[in-house]
C-alpha cells in the first residue's frame, strides 16, 4: 500500500460519488488534498470526513478557467507545491438522439467534461514538477459508444485524445511528468437503475462498480509505483472493454 506522506494532490468533483472516495483514501494515506467541487456545502460535508489535517476545500467551476487557476495557484501558496490531481468532475444527462439534441445540451457537457479538464490540466501542467501525475477520468462511452449519449461520448473521447497528447508534448518540459486515463463505468445513483441493468450486462463480470475499486487504481497511479506509466488509458468496467 502506497503512502502519500508528503504529498499535495488536488481533486476536482470531490464533494461526492468516486471524487470524495479517492479522497478520503488518500486522506488515509497521509496525502495533503486541495478538494474542489461547484457544491460548496457537500465540500464542507466532505471535509470533515476525511483523516488527517490540513486539507483545504474550494468552490470551482471547472468551465471557468479563472476559477480553476485561481484554485491551483491557492493550493501552491497554501502547500508550497502540487505533486499529483485528479480531474474527477463531470456530468452525465439523460439524452436524445442526436438530431433531436440542444446547443444547452452541448455546451453543458462539453463545457464541464471536456472545457473542464482543459483548464485544469493548463493549470496543473504550470505547477507540477517532475515527477508529478495527473489522472483524467473518462468513461467506458468513449470507446463503446452508448444509445442517446452522442454529446457525452464526445465529450470523454475528448478528455483521452488531450490527455495522450499533452503527455506526449510535456516531455518536452518535464520527461517525468505522467498522465494517465482511467475508463469508468456509469455509477449507481447518478443514473436511473434501467441504465445501470443495461450497463451491468455488458460487463463480462455481471456486477455493478464499486468505488474503491475505482479509486484503488487511482491511487496506484498516482504513486510512485507507476513512474514508467504515462498516456495509459486503464478501464475499470468488468470486462465491458476487453
């Protein structure tokens, strides 16, 4: 099991689901965490359960790339440094198909999913040092497709395709700096049970997703453990991509 003693990880979409889970699991690994999330009173909520001290806690939206940098440069000044993030915040809407969506639609999810992660990785790539990793999530859609979801799989198609290629520039700068992308599954309560069954018989496992087994492979990633991973793209679906 990986120690995070002395580490400064920021995590977006962390006032609940598997943002608040990775969270409390590097809290008990002795990690310093910036948690960042729209729901300042889950934030709050989320704060006082975590292990240890010292974590802060910020309102963002992560469309807003002002927000976002205001957010970085704070848990620098507060924590002299950033060693890893998660960008965990996202949105999933209950579409239509394609020639029946709206431009709300579409600036909504490609706004937080897409936009979001753009400005965070801007933001964390001018703080992170050598030897710093930066964990993207998307989702099993982006390589599977899934029925009146056109907007969102376009939208995590996009966070891979940014993810693979900023890795593949910063080189350039830091040649040990990783990032990687970890595949998830939709999660119980953030869609309606229908969706959940249709997604559960696509897996080879015929279960749902827990988070810890979400976030224990977020937490691998982000160790020291995985110095020579980077552009990885991990699914983590029971066997829905295989």
């Amino acid at each position: 099991m990986a120690s995070f003693e002395g580490k400064v990880i920021a995590i977006t979409g962390a006032a609940s689901g598997i943002g608040l889970a990775v969270a409390k699991l590097l809290a008990s690994r002795r990690a310093q965490l910036s948690l960042a999330d729209m729901n300042k009173a889950g934030l709050e909520t989320a704060l006082e359960s975590l292990s240890g001290d010292g974590h802060i806690i910020t309102q963002v939206d992560v469309r807003d790339s002002q927000e976002v940098s205001a957010w970085i440069e704070k848990t620098v000044s507060v924590f002299g440094k950033l060693d890893g993030a998660v960008n965990m915040a996202g949105v999933f809407t209950h579409g239509t198909c394609l020639r029946d969506e709206t431009d709300n639609t579409w600036d909504l999810i490609m706004g937080v999913n897409a936009r979001g992660v753009f400005n965070c990785l801007r933001a964390e790539l001018k703080h992170m040092k050598a030897g710093g990793s930066i964990v993207s999530v998307a989702s099993v859609d982006d390589r599977a497709g899934f029925a009146n979801a056109s907007v969102y799989c376009a939208s995590k198609h996009a966070v891979i395709g940014m993810s693979r290629s900023c890795c593949k520039g910063e080189r350039e700068y830091s040649h040990q700096l990783r990032g990687t992308i970890v595949r998830t599954p939709m999660m119980e309560g953030e869609v309606m049970a229908e969706a959940v069954e249709a997604e559960i018989a696509q897996q080879v496992q015929k279960r749902p997703t827990k988070p810890h087994k979400i976030t224990n492979i977020i937490a691998f990633l982000l160790s020291d453990k995985a110095s020579f991973v980077t552009g990885a793209v991990y699914n983590v679906d029971g066997g829905w991509i295989c």
